[in-house]
C-alpha cells in the first residue's frame, strides 16, 4: 500500500475515533448502538497502536503523528491505570472485598475459604440465595458476627458480612431488579456506611435479535436509574462511605460515570503490598468495582484468582485512615 492509501486509512480510522468520542464525551450511553461500543472501548485503540508502531518504524512522521492522535485520547481516558496515585498506610488499616458469588454456587466451602484466606473487615456480596446465607452465617460466625441479607431474588440477592457491630442498617430499593444493602459501622473512631449493590445485567444472550436495540435502550435506563436511586441514598449518609458493587457495566457506561462523579474508585490506586494468590486490579474491562469516599485513602485493589466457585473473581481493596484525622 502505498503512502497515500496509507493516510487515507489512517485519516478515515481518525475520524471515526474523533467522532465516536464525541459522541461519548457528549451523549453517554444515548444510542443503543453506542452502549455496544461503549463496552469494547479499549480495543478500539488497538489499530491507533498498530499504525502508530508501523509508521515509527517505516518514518513516515506524519502518519506516525495522525495515528498517535488516538493514543493520547487513550491515556486520557485510563491514566489512573497508567499512571495511578500511591497509597499511603496510615494508622489503622480497613480491607473491603466484594464478591459476586453466582446464584447457582453451591460451594459454601469455596466461598469461606475466599473470605477466610484473604481476611476482609467488611464483606459485599451479591448474588446471594437464602441456603448459602445460612451456610455462610454458620461457618463465618466467629470471625464476622454480624451480617445482613437484602430481599429474596430468582437470581440472588445482597448481602453485607461485618466484624463490627452495625450501629444502623437498611435495605435500599433501587427500583429495579436486586436492592442494595447497608449498613453502619465504627472502625477505629471512624463512622462508614458500607454498601453491597448489584446493578441490573443486559443479559442479550436470551433476546431475540430483533429486540435487542430496544432492550439495550430499557436496560441502560434501568441501570442508570438504579444509580440515581443509590447515589440520592448515599447523599442522605454523612461522613465516610464504601460501596461494593457488581454494577454490570464498564468505566465507559454511562452508570459508571454517574457513581464516579461523586464517588472514587478504589482501584485508580497503587497497591503497597503483594498478596499471594492475588493481582493488582489493572483490568480495563471490569464490571466489579469498590468505590469510596470521605475521610480514608485507598492503598489499592487486588483480584483474586481463587473465585470461590463463581463466575466472577472476587476484589479486595485496602484502605487506611488518614494521621492527621485526629
């Protein structure tokens, strides 16, 4: 191919990139074709990659500098990863793990081991059935004492596992499909309202073809609802809040983008400390997440490679508060 054919490629897939995030910056999730997209963000740079390597290495500058073009748009948009602030440990330590179990698990046995191994203060769980509440409340007894099970679902519910005794607890309606659960805790002084929440799934697998932009339309706006629903709970709580969530959407959904704009995410942070069995959570296309806020820093999040029997891998975040809090 020649240099002209060259940089028409290269002109085209540029203003496809330009337009495409336009669109997003602009309009979110607006078009059911761009939910679509919106959920493949990051291989959409793979080609401004490719050309840009190709072009370096055959010195055409200037088609080298139009395909990088994307590649800034690219740091942009994932810089906490790229470049994410350090943790700092302060004087008394908080692990939060939230973990999506699968309704159908039937291993109680692989989901205590999960939480026993990696110790967390504060547990979130979704996709909780009645019998492995129970199971989970016997064989967790002596080291989480205190726990809280949102209402009955087909497909599983929330539910809350805690070392500290609740001083307030709710069951949060979100409008749609599973409710979220809270509670109230007191750790080292420091008053936290912590919050297992599990968004509303697409599940096009079961939609016929036909269907599909309409029920990618509905299910975007019942997800964003839900966040709405969550966040206005949330205003109503003073002082430090932690939120487990399977929120069933990337960082490039428009529900994402509602929680983070009041609400930090755990995992833009670098982790201190190795953890065996476990990865510091680097994964562009997730869909768990562990936000926060308040008077705490986060110190990292770490993916576990054991999942318990789920479908999901459960995520441990490592918080602290600050020294000069008192």
């Amino acid at each position: 191919m020649n240099e002209r054919r060259w940089e028409v490629v290269t002109a085209v897939y540029l203003a496809l990139m330009v337009f495409w995030f336009g669109l997003w910056l602009f309009t979110a999730d607006r078009f059911w074709w761009l939910v679509m997209v919106n959920r493949i963000v990051p291989y959409l740079f793979v080609p401004a990659l490719v050309l840009f390597v190709i072009f370096l290495v055959k010195q055409r500058w200037r088609l080298a500098i139009m395909a990088g073009l994307p590649l800034f748009i690219f740091v942009w948009l994932y810089r906490p990863y790229l470049l994410p602030e350090r943790g700092e440990i302060g004087t008394a330590v908080l692990r939060v793990m939230s973990y999506n179990i699968l309704f159908s698990n039937q291993s109680a046995d692989g989901v205590t081991r999960v939480i026993q191994t990696y110790a967390p203060d504060l547990v979130a769980l979704q996709e909780v059935q009645p019998r492995m509440m129970a199971e989970l409340q016997e064989r967790l007894a002596t080291e989480y004492p205190y726990s809280l099970m949102g209402i009955r679902h087909e497909y599983g519910t929330t539910a809350v596992f805690s070392r500290y005794p609740f001083l307030d607890q709710q069951i949060v309606d979100l409008g749609d499909d599973r409710p979220a659960t809270m509670v109230t805790v007191e750790v080292d002084g420091e008053r936290v309202v912590f919050t297992a929440v599990h968004l509303r799934a697409y599940g096009l697998r079961w939609v016929p073809l036909r269907q599909i932009p309409q029920a990618i339309g509905e299910r975007t706006r019942r997800q964003n609802r839900q966040a709405e629903i969550l966040l206005a709970a949330l205003a109503e709580q003073e002082g430090t809040v932690i939120v487990g969530c399977d929120c069933n959407s990337k960082e490039s959904s428009s529900s994402y983008r509602m929680l983070a704009e009041t609400l930090a995410n755990a995992a833009h942070s670098r982790p201190n400390l190795s953890l065996p069995g476990a990865s510091p959570d680097r994964n562009l296309q997730h869909i768990d997440y562990i936000f926060y806020r308040g008077n705490l820093r986060a110190n990292g999040v770490y993916v576990i490679d054991d999942s318990g029997g789920s479908d999901h891998q459960p995520i441990l975040a490592i918080f602290s508060f600050p020294d000069t809090r008192n």
